[in-house]
C-alpha cells in the first residue's frame, strides 16, 4: 500500500499517531532505547523505540534492522526541536518489509570510482539526494521561467543527419538504409524553426558530446535548455540570459536552502547572484589574461584555465561577448563594425565554474549563411530546409544554450560534475 504521510507532512500531525514507510538510514542504541532513522525520500525522521512501549518481537526487529532494510513504524509525532526536520516519533509498533544484508555503502570513507560503481545505491545517501533535489527545482525553475514568458516548448529530434558545430565529437550511428546519422549535439538549429513559427520557443532536452576531455566539467550526456526568439539581437540574447540566471538561482534559494546546507554550500556568494551581471568584450578577456600572465594568443578560444582566471576577478557570473569569428560556429552572425568578430556571448560561472551558457544573434541573410557553410566546409545539401528559414520571411534572432549539470554543479558547489546527474556518462564509464 502506498504511504498516505510522509516526512515532509509531519507538522499537520504533532500530537496525532502515524504510520510511515522507507528505509533505515541509520541506527543506534541507548540500553533500552533504540533510534531508528527513517528516510523515506522526502526527509529524515528519528524513530525512538522504548523497550518498555514495544512488544518483545518489535523491540528484536528493531535490534536487527539493518542499514537500508525497508520498514513501517506506527507511533506518536511529538516537536523535538534537536531531531533532523524538527519532530521525532515515539515509536510502538514496527514492522520489517525487507532485510537489507551487507549494504557495501557504509559510513566509513569510500573512493569516487568505488562509489559510481554503485551509483545505484550512492543515490540514496544524503549528499546525493540534496544534490537531486535542487537539480529537480532547477529543472522546474527553468520551465517555470519560460513558460511565464511566454515561450513555447519546442522538441527537436535526438537522432540527426547532420552536426550543429561541426563533426569531430559527434556519437556516429547506421540508420537502416539511409547512411549515418548522429546523436544530437544541441536542438538549435530545430529550435530556429521553431521561432519563425511560433516567435518564442525553447528545446530541453539530453544532449551529446563525444568530446575525448576528461576534466571536472565534462560529460558525453548531458542535458541542456536553448530559448530562441525571433526579433531578438545580442543584447536582447544577453539580458535574457542575465534574467534567466538570476531566476534560477534565487528560486533555488527560496525553495532548496536547506538542501544547500547540506551540500555545505557558502550561501552568501549566491545571494549576490542579482542583475546586473558585468559584461566584457573578448578584447577585454583577454586584457585580464596578459595582467595575469596567462600565455594567450588572441584569435584562441578560451580554454577551462583561462576561464577560470577571468572569472576569479567577478562575483557574479561575467558575460563575454564578441568572440573572434574563427573559433565560433558558422551559424553566427557577425559584427556589422568588425566583420572578424562574432555576435557571440558566453556566460562564465563565477568561483571557477566555467561556461554555463553560450549563444548568439544568428546570421539571417541566406547569402552569407551560404558564404558560412561553403567556409566551413559542411554538405550544404544537408542544410537546405535550415536555408530555407532564410528564404521565407528570415527575422533576426538570436537564442542561447545553458548546460543543466555545470549550473546544477556551480550552484551546488561540487567539485566534479559527474555528482549532477542521476548516472553520468564519460569518455571512461558507461555503466551502471
């Protein structure tokens, strides 16, 4: 039977007797006395049994109940100010669903690789559920923002016949008869479709990335949000972008602060996360690398590094724009004053998070996104129906992607994104 309370409905039930399900997160005993500590997925509860309350059989189950055995304990909800959650119950009747035996997760310190081999189980433990717990409220943070602005959601395909950014991290697959195909790299260039038909849109959705990197801010899957707005240039892109960051992070405060603190996170620099955010061209990213020393050669991408060293100098997430148009993708637009310059932005997490959101105004003349393909050397075959954007009523416009798992690590404060979702993928692990 389903549980009709739960932890998290206990303050309607001081007083009252209850009966609650879930899994025994820890124990201990006091003589007569055992402290049974539920968890049932929407809190922690301690459960005291007094020997002299219970039956002798209950007072024997509760003496074996294992760590991570699923149970049903009945008794009174009493406050207790010093207990997890503020309330405590006084337990007279508990019964064992199933014995957990020899849980391999203990207290006791455990290796990262040990711990996602059993990412199944790693789960369950308290860091990992807070952790899930504010990715599911950013989740909903995001929707909430563009659904009150009125955006439609747009879904692209995952399988594709062609790459968004070119074709060397691509996850190649054979489609029956008709050749190759490849995991989505992003829902852009769907997503422009979706703005000349419907104005505002936005795609959400798993992503793919079969880029060979091994650092703290890579994954093959990941998932990632991209709005597209048509009329918008790269200054609607970018306050937009401020707007949509400054949400994510207040929301997640006001709802998810306990959660927060579990993580262990220093609150106060997300407080600071409010508009305006400062902005700086490329020209003046690279300025703050010569001061520091960074050996950089203007034209190059920034790196992980050097986006590191720029942030350290912001509290607030930076926005840099006006990328060199050589090392951004064929699709954006380019500065009307400065043709080798792109309308581009990406949006640097401060504390060393690194990008969490790239974007652009988009090239809307079909002669020069010609230019662009044949420079680029893409099938321009493969592109007619995105031509074809431009060759029937092209607007401006312009349009962002913000990566869910660097966000959900940035605001977390984790230091490895791997923790940000459910099972991550990477160049060396695909399992559990």
């Amino acid at each position: 039977m389903k549980p009709e309370i739960y932890i998290k409905d206990l303050g309607n039930y001081v007083g009252k007797e209850v009966t609650l399900q879930g899994w025994l997160y820890n124990k201990r005993s006091s003589g007569k006395v055992k402290f049974l500590i539920l968890r049932d997925g929407t809190g922690y509860l301690q459960c005291v049994v007094f020997k002299g309350n219970v039956s002798p059989e209950v007072f024997e189950i509760s003496d074996k109940i294992t760590q991570e055995s699923s149970f049903a304990v009945t008794g009174k909800v009493k406050e207790e100010p010093r207990a997890p959650g503020g309330y405590e119950l006084d337990a007279f009747d508990v019964k064992l669903i199933s014995l957990s035996r020899d849980y391999p997760i203990t207290p006791k310190e455990h290796g990262i690789e040990f711990l996602i081999d059993h990412r199944h189980l790693w789960v369950r433990s308290k860091k990992q559920v807070a952790i899930l717990k504010v990715r599911h409220r950013i989740v909903k943070a995001i929707r909430d923002f563009f659904d009150e602005r009125g955006f439609t959601l747009f879904d692209p395909p995952i399988i594709t016949p062609n790459a968004s950014e070119g074709t060397s991290t691509l996850f190649e697959m054979e489609y029956f008869d008709l050749g190759k195909a490849y995991l989505t790299q992003s829902g852009q260039l769907y997503a422009e479709a979706g703005a000349l038909a419907l104005g505002k849109v936005y795609t959400f959705g798993p992503t793919f990335r079969a880029e060979k990197s091994k650092t703290r801010r890579h994954l093959t899957e990941f998932w990632m949000v991209e709005p597209e707005m048509a009329f918008y240039d790269l200054d609607d892109d970018m306050d937009l972008a401020e707007e949509f960051i400054e949400y994510i992070v207040q929301t997640v405060l006001a709802d998810r602060r306990a959660e927060l603190e579990i993580l262990g996170r220093d609150i106060s620099k997300l407080e600071k996360i409010k508009r305006p955010f400062p902005r700086i061209s490329y020209d003046e990213g690279v300025e703050i690398l010569k001061k520091k020393g960074a050996d950089f050669t203007w034209g190059d991408d920034f790196g992980g590094a050097d986006e590191t060293l720029i942030s350290e100098d912001f509290e607030k997430p930076v926005m840099i724009h006006r990328y060199p148009a050589a090392v951004k993708a064929f699709y954006m637009k380019r500065d009307p004053e400065n043709d080798k310059l792109a309308l581009a932005v990406d949006v640097l997490a401060p504390e060393g998070y690194g990008e969490i959101i790239g974007g652009s105004q988009r090239e809307d003349d079909l002669d020069v996104l010609l230019e662009r393909i044949k420079e680029h050397n893409l099938p321009q075959e493969y592109f007619e129906w995105y031509l074809d954007l431009r060759r029937y009523g092209s607007v401006p416009h312009s349009g962002f992607g913000l990566g869910l798992e660097r966000t959900v690590g940035w605001i977390c404060g984790l230091e490895h994104v791997r923790e940000t979702i459910p099972f991550p993928r990477m160049i060396y692990r695909n399992t559990p």
